[in-house]
C-alpha cells in the first residue's frame, strides 16, 4: 500500500482493511467453521492437551494457532489447505506419542524427564541449576503443601510437564526454613534445634563440631543458619 493512500480519516480502511466489508460476514463464517474443525482435532488429540503441556505439546499448540489464525481472516487464502494442515498436526501428534509408547528414549527426549530436586532435605543444586528453578520457585512450592523447613522433604520431584511432586519424610527431621525471609515473626515462632544448624543454600544440616568456621561439605558455601523442626 502506498503511503498517500494511507490517510487518518479513511474509516474503511481502518474499520474493514482493504477489503470490501461484506468480507466481514465471510470472516465469521470462516471463524465458526474453523472453530468447529479445532475442536474436532482438539477432541482427537486427547485430554493431555487440557492438561500441562510438555514440550511437543506445547509447540503443538503454538502450531495450531498459527494455522488457523491465517484462513479466518485473509481473503485470498482458502480453508481447505488449513484443515490439510491441522490433520498434519493431529496425525504428528498421535504418530510421536505411539512412539514415544513403544520406545522409552524416544519420550524422553519429545516430552522430557523427571528430575529429583531434593533427597532427604538437601536440595540438588546441580539439578536445580539444569532446570533452571530458584530456591525461592521450589520453595513456593513447598509451602503450597504446608512444609515449613527442608527436614519434612524425602524427595521432591519436578515432572516432565514442569508440576512438582512432593514426598513428605516420615517423621520429619530438622532442616532448613523455607519461610520467606519478610515474614519475621513466623520464622522466629519456629522451634530451633540447639547446636544444629543448616546450610542456607543448600539445606544440608551440621553439628558444630562440622559447620563452625567451615564451609558446607555439600556446596561449599559458608552460610550456617540455626536448624528448625
């Protein structure tokens, strides 16, 4: 379009585009068929798409979008090809999932793997740090089950579709707070352990004959705060 042509008050124009405006009618008539094809493909692709997505369903979304945003509103471009188009999708989806069925590699690799984050009360920073969650992420998660400290973790798992898995240790120990530092006076309403305390970055909890002057034999930070129940 050239730029004389482009003038503030050329209310077609910025109402309707460059096409007629019984084009508007057509727009809505390809939305609603659209629509309905969507949801026929969306059916067929199974429940895990109204779930968490992993990765390959993820992109599958992102996919989708981008085929039927283009049939709906240009003029010129039919339907026919966008449904093509989504039964490929549909047919990639089924075909990659009956894979990753038959072969254990294959779906590690398409839709990711479980990783542990925690053991026993000590965070796996390394494992932290590979999936790229903070403290304060995994913490957060923590607290959505009720856990105040790091003793009253076994394990916390992150699955492949980025949920977190928590499993409570039976009874708990003593271990780090993952109350948030703003909140005071919560943190001093918990009960300490005398002579123990635990690594700030990590969670792992020493004796003073271990932790006085010395830093964590797990991360090697010299950070000690006093252990909690």
């Amino acid at each position: 379009m050239k730029k004389e042509e482009i003038y503030l008050g050329d209310w077609q124009r910025i109402l309707f585009g460059d096409t007629p405006g019984e084009f508007t009618w057509e727009v809505l008539v390809r939305t609603v068929l659209i629509y309905l094809i969507f949801l026929v493909v969306m059916r067929l692709l199974g429940k895990r798409m109204n779930a968490q997505l992993t990765i390959t369903e993820l992109a599958v979304m992102l996919t989708l979008g981008a085929i039927v945003s283009v049939p709906m509103q240009t003029p010129n471009r039919g339907m026919i090809p966008a449904v093509l188009l989504l039964l490929c999708v549909l047919f990639f989806q089924r075909g990659s999932n009956w894979w990753a069925f038959k072969q254990r590699k294959v779906e590690a690799v398409l839709q990711g793997n479980v990783t542990l984050l925690a053991k026993n009360g000590v965070l796996l920073l390394d494992k932290l740090k590979e999936e790229r969650v903070s403290h304060e992420q995994l913490y957060a998660q923590l607290r959505d089950q009720k856990i105040t400290q790091l003793g009253q973790v076994k394990r916390a798992y992150m699955e492949a579709d980025g949920t977190f898995s928590i499993f409570q240790q039976e009874p708990p120990v003593p271990g780090l707070s993952v109350l948030p530092d703003l909140d005071q006076r919560l943190r001093r309403s918990q009960e300490t352990v005398d002579s123990t305390k635990a690594c700030r970055y990590c969670g792992t909890v020493a004796t003073p004959q271990s932790h006085t002057g010395t830093q964590c034999p797990n991360c090697h930070h010299d950070d000690w705060t006093p252990a909690v129940r």
